[in-house]
C-alpha cells in the first residue's frame, strides 16, 4: 500500500514549507480512482511519494498553453539546465507535434482546420542553484511558447531544495500526467528525443477512442519483442487508476525506472497493451541490453499477451 501526504496550500498550488506543513495522510487509490478532472489544483500538487526529497513548491500551469479541442497531451519533464541546453531542438520537435489537416474520422476532430498538439512540461529548477532566476526564467519559457508549433505548451515549474537526480523520473513524468489538460496523453519520459521527429501525429490521429480503452505504445513494428527499446513511449487516459511506480527510489535514471513502468503497466492489464505503429528514434542510454534470457518474461509469451493492430 503506498501512502501520499496531502498538504495545504497558501494559494493555488503553493506548497507550504516543511516546518509549517499541516498534512493528512490517505491510500494512494484515494486520489488515484479519482478523475483528474475533479481534483483541485491544492489536491494535484499534493500528490508527493514520502520518499521523495523536500520540493519548495510547485507551480502548475506556470505558463498556462492555449487551450485547444485535441484529445492527448504529450507529457513530459525536464530539468532547466536540459531545456536550456536544448531548446531549439525542442522547438524543432513542437513544430511536428503541432500542425496538420486532420480529416473527420479521426479522434482529433477539427474540422479539417490546423490542429495545435498540447503539451504537459514539468521544469524542474534547484532553488539554490538555478540556472535562471524564476523571472528570467519564466520569460525564457514564454518565448519558447510563442514558437511556431508551442502555443500550446503549458509549463508547471517545480522548485526543489536538491538536484533532479534524487527525485524519481516516473514521479516528475506522473505529475506532468496530472497537469495536463485532456483526456488522453502520451508520456514521454526521456523527453521529445524519445518520441518520434518525423510526422508522428498522423499514426495517432488514426487511433479511434476503442483502441484508446487499453494502454497504447508507440513502437516501429506490431511484432513485440521484450524487452522493449529503451524509453518507449506509452499512450494511456489521464484519469486511469494505473500510475508508473515510484518507490524505486535506488533508481535514479530515466531509462531504469522507465521500465519498471512499462513492467507493471502489462503486469496490470494482463499484457493487453495495442500498438501504434510509429518510427521510434534511437536512445543512445550508454546502458548493455539485456538479452532475452535474462529478463523476467519470455519473449513469446509477449507475443501473445499484447494485442497488435497495424495503424498504416
């Protein structure tokens, strides 16, 4: 059973510091079979596993995207001196995520008008080290925003008292999850180098509401092989009772923890997971692949868990 401590708020999402926190504590199912829809925003920033270390606050919607009638959100964290390093290829990938004519069929129904991809950022910024200070920080994120193929990025800050490292990757990517704006996302957890460069909306946008009943990945081919490439991206609803794990907190990097993800994601849904077909770049992780005989389910097992359906 894992616990959450629910603070109380000075504001909208302001966090009250450690010495002066007034807190209640209830199961993680609590706020979990709640639709995010329903919960405040005092409530969302709440949400913090024990083990993770001292945040300062959390600004949700920080920079607030504009609102749009898209269905999925692409979700995803960054620390600020990541996102400084590489905003303009983050500009780059926003311009694919954002535009296209989208025809009446789809999940996506606009009219056959341009169609503007949301996306969830959660920024993480040390209090005692930033890179920026938050003015300038947040004048940086505003022109990112007004890039073409970013007007709808909504960006929620998190301000901690350590580095990112100490902090669970698939606790930052599952509060990216609960700030975003609509019914669908696709959690990204290395970020817009794990999701696909190249016109990767038009395998999605084929996706009817039925396939989005169970978990989604996006991969290069319906033959599944486990394991899966590093940091696969997974199309879920916002508001299902399946979170990623975060108590493995000996796992300090993106690609360990995202797996134990993906793990339990099929352990849930008895591997009933659909597959959008999709070009998935290559993540240099500097880790060995296991081979298949050292992970713990054997390959044709996958095979015939997973359901696969072709989007092409």
């Amino acid at each position: 059973m894992v616990y959450v401590r629910v603070f109380s708020t000075n504001g909208p999402g302001i966090i009250e510091s450690e010495s002066s926190e007034r807190h209640s504590w209830c199961c993680g199912s609590c706020i979990d079979t709640l639709p995010a829809t329903s919960l405040s925003d005092g409530l969302k920033t709440s949400r913090s596993i024990l083990y993770q270390p001292e945040s300062h606050y959390l600004q949700p919607g920080a920079l607030p995207g504009i609102k749009t009638n898209q269905s999925i959100s692409v979700c995803m964290w960054a620390d600020e001196s990541e996102l400084a390093a590489d905003m303009s290829g983050l500009v780059q990938w926003g311009v694919q995520w954002d535009g296209m004519h989208v025809t009446t069929s789809c999940l996506f129904q606009t009219n056959n008008r341009l169609a503007t991809g949301p996306i969830s950022l959660l920024v993480t910024t040390q209090v005692s080290k930033s890179v920026f200070s938050n003015p300038v920080l947040i004048e940086s994120l505003k022109r990112l925003q007004r890039q073409r193929g970013l007007a709808s990025l909504s960006v929620h800050i998190l301000h901690i008292n350590t580095t990112h490292k100490t902090y669970s990757p698939n606790a930052l990517i599952n509060a990216a999850r609960l700030l975003a704006s609509t019914s669908h996302v696709l959690l990204a957890p290395g970020g817009h180098s794990s999701v696909p460069f190249n016109h990767f909306r038009d395998e999605i946008m084929m996706w009817t509401k039925s396939s989005l009943s169970v978990p989604s990945i996006l991969h290069n081919t319906t033959s599944l092989k486990y394991p899966l490439p590093a940091l696969t991206p997974l199309l879920v609803s916002r508001d299902s009772s399946f979170w990623c794990p975060e108590r493995f907190f000996y796992l300090t990097d993106r690609v360990s923890t995202w797996n134990e993800c993906l793990w339990q994601f099929w352990l849930t849904t008895e591997g009933k997971f659909s597959v959008v077909r999709s070009a998935i770049p290559t993540q240099k992780t500097g880790e060995q692949t296991l081979s298949e005989s050292e992970v713990r389910v054997h390959p044709s097992r996958l095979d015939d868990g997973f359901t696969q359906h072709n989007t092409l």
